[in-house]
C-alpha cells in the first residue's frame, strides 16, 4: 500500500491501488509502525538497553525509496515521533533523545539518498554491482550515524561506537530488502506459488526449531559445533528465496540469541555485556553477508541463463523469419525465372524442325536440367517453409513431409496421428516440424533405413512426436563421436518449447526419438524467443557431451 513516482518516468509503482495515499496517512500508519519497530530494537533485540540491530532506520529508508521527495520531510518527522515516544516511555534524558534523533537522521538520509543516486528506481539485489553499491551505501550510513550516536553512551566511546555500528549496519544490508519487497509488492510477489509458500512455511519452522536448540540450551552442555547447523538452513533461504529470505532468517536468528543470552542460554552467555553483544553482532553480520551474496550470485547467472535462453529463441525466431523470407523467394522470383527459362527452350526448339538433330537434343537436355533445377528449388523452398504447415496444421504438413522425403530417399515413410486437434500453438506446430524433418534429414543421409515411422499423440496437456527407424542406428555412449548441430537444434527448440526430447539408439537396431512439448492453444501473439521451462524438467545427462544438457536417454 505504499507508491512512489519516478522522478525521471513519472510513473506510480503500486500494490493494492491505482492512486497514492494521502501523505497525513501515510505519515500516521508510519508512525505507528516506527513505535513498533522501536519496541522491536529496544525491548526485544537488546541486552541490558544495549539494541543488537535497529530495524526503525531500515523502515525508515525503505518508506522513503517508495515516495516522492516531497513528502520525505513529514514522513520523517512522523517517524522520528514514534521514536520520542518510545524513548519517553524508556526515561531516557532529553539530551541522549536529541542526539539519538541526530544520529538516525544523518543514517537515514545518507542511505536514502545514496540509494537514490546509485540505483535507477527500487535497489534490486540481482547482481554482484548492485550489492557492492548497496553495502558500500549502508555501510557509509552505519559509519556517520554511528559516529554521532556514541556520544549519548556513557561508556566509552569506541565500544559503544562498535555496538552502534554493527547493530545499524546488519539492521540496513537485512531488514532494508525485507521491508522494500513487502511494502512495494507485498508477500505474494515473493511466495507467488503454493508449493513456494508450503516451502516457506517448512524454512520457517526448521529455522525456528534450530534456533530454539541453539540459543535455547544451557552451552556448556552442548558441542560448540551445533551452530553450524544454522549454515544449512541459511543456505536454503539463498537458494530458494534470495537475499529476502536471508535476511528475515538472519532476523529471526537474531530474535532467538538476544532471547537466549537474556535468560542466560546459548553460545553469546558470557561475563562481559559488550562482548557477548559485539560477538553475536559479528556472529549475524558474518552469518548473513556471505549467504546474501551467495543469493545475489544466484539470481545473477538465473537471469543471464533467462537472458541466453531469450536470445537463442529470439535468434531461432529471426531464423524462422529469413527462412520463410528466403522460400518465399525462391518459389515467387527464382522458381518462376527457371519455368520462364524451360518455356523460351520449348519455344526455341522450333528453329529445329528435325527431331534428331544434335540442336533438338541439347535444347531437350536443358530442359530436363531445368525441370530438374525447378523441382529442386521448390523441394527446398517446402524444406524452408512449408505453406501446409502454415495454412493446414501440424498433421498436413507432417503428412506432405513424409511424402517428400519417401519421394527423395526412397525409404518407406509411415505417418499415423491420434487425438490431435487442429487448434494447436503455431509456435508447437514448427516445433515439432523442425524435429521431424531434421530427424529424416538425419535418417536419410546416416541411418541406412528401409522404414522409417512417425507418430504423432496428443494427450490431455501435451503433444508428442515418436520418429523410429529400422536403420544401423548408433552408439550413444562413443567418446568420439561429436555433437551435430541437427541435434543440437532439436534440443534447444524443445527447451524453448518446455519440453523434453528423448533419444534411444543401439547398433544395428536403430533410432528412437521422441519429443514431447505442452499443448497450447493458437494465439496471435509469436512466443517462440518466450522459454516456459521449469526447474523439474531436466534430460538425463548421459549424453550431454554430444546433444547439451537437454538430452535424456531411455
């Protein structure tokens, strides 16, 4: 529910409505929710009235990165009013209040602002650079707010600095994300599935049982190595849920050791205050900061293979384009020129009137060369584009392949279809087109085959295409034997397709390919260069070597 405008776009980024709440409104829910938050660092993350981490700054900064600079002034004066509040009720004096407020503002606006000028819109922790900028902001906040608010400490000034530092530092690179993600897109843009939201659920009860034995026992009666149990559930929230699930694990581990060493359990239990305070300072700051960037590392090769996977579809659709391009070509401009050519033989055999004269043969010989030519234009012009596939459907246009390639390899072609409907994606139809015809490219010129069988099913989601032949077949598991880029074509279309494609050959048996891809529904919209693929949908990896990672043999 909170907006913010772009100030180089002007454009409103929403959750729940179209318009931006009034700035008295959001002045008041801010309010609140900082007196909360001052509760949250001051009575449950802290020892003694010594905070752990402070998440009041992190909420602060994340509210105004959501509005317009305009209303920073009275969203900050309504924070900064939770504050006093809670600080009143907690008899502090006003002189420590005063610089407290000093310190969070020069915190706030420097990290505010610093995220401003580095980042184009929201900070998105989706790269190595951006998390570098990131720290580096929050790190310079943490270090000028610190330096201000050690001196409303009346011990000395360098530990109490430390605490400040540490404690506003892990608060900003955790809670800064989590508080960002949840009032710009809410909790369904991170958990956008039931299956991620029952995952989440089982993270969060591991989390919270593996706290509880940690920070919840009496340590001297425990191995210290039991806290790195923490490391695998860490390790699951950056791999399943990015810097945001790291975080608010780091923030519930923290909930968990403040707790324990209150009540004298767990490892932070010693004599010296500052120290345990300091230790699980630096305990959470190196517990969050590797498995953040571990998060970040993540998403930043998920979405260069997004970005692979777009490219080798939009390159796959512009090949579609030229190859349709070039037919057309061939059959309107070329085509037509040969048959004007073979027409002005004919015509010149008149000038010839004795058919047994070596002129009558040579013009009869050039004209067979030239219907030979013809036809072999528009076989290859039909292998570019075929115009049944395009006008009659996936069954026509395997049905006129077959015909061809018994026609030009004078091996036996059996085609059979079942339950196929004609009102099938064009994008499928040319899927499962090019891997037939590569496939009987491939019969024709290596299998040695007498038949070869094609079968088309169609079930209730998905469509697949079974090509067998009787021919030499080959070894699937020879060292040697290199990757063809027929094979490698056929993978990467059903992987852009969402498919699977499975190939099962023995010598002196045969070939079986079978290419199954999810049925969609004509559309007018081209989704070629669009890959649907999902984590489960990965080939065995038998024959990676030779046809990429997306081969699976049977």
């Amino acid at each position: 529910m909170i907006f913010r405008t772009n100030n180089a776009k002007g454009i409103w980024i929403h959750a729940k409505r179209s318009y931006p709440p009034p700035a008295a409104v959001l002045a008041l829910l801010l309010g609140l929710a900082s007196y909360c938050s001052a509760v949250l660092g001051a009575d449950f993350l802290s020892l003694q009235g010594i905070s752990i981490l402070w998440p009041g700054n992190a909420l602060l900064v994340s509210v105004l990165l959501l509005v317009p600079r305009k209303d920073w002034p009275i969203l900050i004066l309504a924070c900064f009013t939770g504050f006093f509040l809670h600080d009143l009720k907690s008899h502090l004096a006003p002189p420590t209040i005063a610089v407290f407020m000093l310190s969070n503002t020069i915190e706030v606006l420097t990290v505010a602002v610093g995220l401003e000028y580095c980042f184009e819109g929201l900070p998105q922790l989706n790269s190595s650079k951006a998390l570098v900028r990131f720290s580096v902001v929050g790190l310079h906040g943490a270090l000028f707010g610190s330096v201000v608010g050690a001196f409303a400490s009346s011990g000395t000034y360098w530990a109490t600095w430390r605490v400040f530092f540490l404690g506003n530092l892990v608060a900003l690179l955790t809670l800064t994300q989590v508080f960002l993600s949840l009032l710009s897109s809410g909790l369904g843009s991170i958990l956008r599935s039931s299956k991620l939201r029952v995952e989440a659920a089982a993270l969060a009860g591991a989390l919270i049982l593996e706290s509880y034995v940690i920070f919840g026992i009496q340590w001297n009666t425990f191995s210290p190595t039991l806290i790195y149990g923490l490391v695998l559930v860490f390790l699951w929230a950056a791999l399943r849920f990015g810097p945001v699930g790291v975080s608010a694990s780091t923030v519930t581990v923290a909930v968990f050791s403040t707790w324990g060493c209150i009540h004298g359990l767990g490892p932070f239990n010693g004599p010296d205050l500052l120290h345990d305070v300091l230790s699980m300072q630096l305990f959470l700051l190196f517990a969050a900061v590797p498995f953040i960037w571990l998060a970040v590392v993540v998403e930043e090769r998920e979405e260069a293979r997004i970005l692979q996977r777009d490219l080798a579809g939009r390159l796959m659709s512009a090949q579609e384009e030229e190859r349709r391009r070039i037919a057309r070509e061939l059959h309107d401009d070329i085509n037509q020129q040969v048959a004007v050519l073979a027409i002005d033989l004919q015509r010149l055999k008149r000038f010839f009137p004795d058919e047994s004269s070596i002129g009558n043969r040579s013009i009869d010989a050039l004209w067979e060369r030239t219907h030979t030519l013809s036809r072999n234009i528009q076989h290859l012009s039909h292998q570019l584009h075929s115009t049944k596939l395009e006008h009659l459907g996936i069954v026509a246009g395997l049905r006129g392949l077959c015909h061809e390639f018994s026609e030009q390899n004078k091996i036996e072609a059996d085609f059979q279809f079942r339950n196929v409907t004609q009102e099938i994606d064009s994008d499928v139809a040319l899927t499962l087109f090019r891997i037939a015809q590569e496939s009987l490219q491939n019969v024709g010129k290596h299998s040695h085959a007498r038949t070869v069988r094609i079968e088309l099913d169609g079930e209730e989601h998905t469509l697949l295409l079974r090509i067998a032949d009787d021919g030499i077949g080959f070894n699937l598991d020879a060292p040697t034997r290199p990757a063809g880029l027929g094979l490698v074509s056929m993978t990467e279309r059903v992987r852009l397709a969402g498919g699977t494609l499975s190939i099962r050959s023995r010598e002196l048996v045969g070939t079986q390919i079978e290419a199954t891809v999810p049925l969609r529904h004509k559309t007018n919209v081209t989704q070629l260069h669009k890959p649907q693929l999902t984590p489960d949908r990965i080939f065995k990896a038998d024959v990676k070597t030779f046809f990429g990672r997306n081969t699976r043999i049977g």
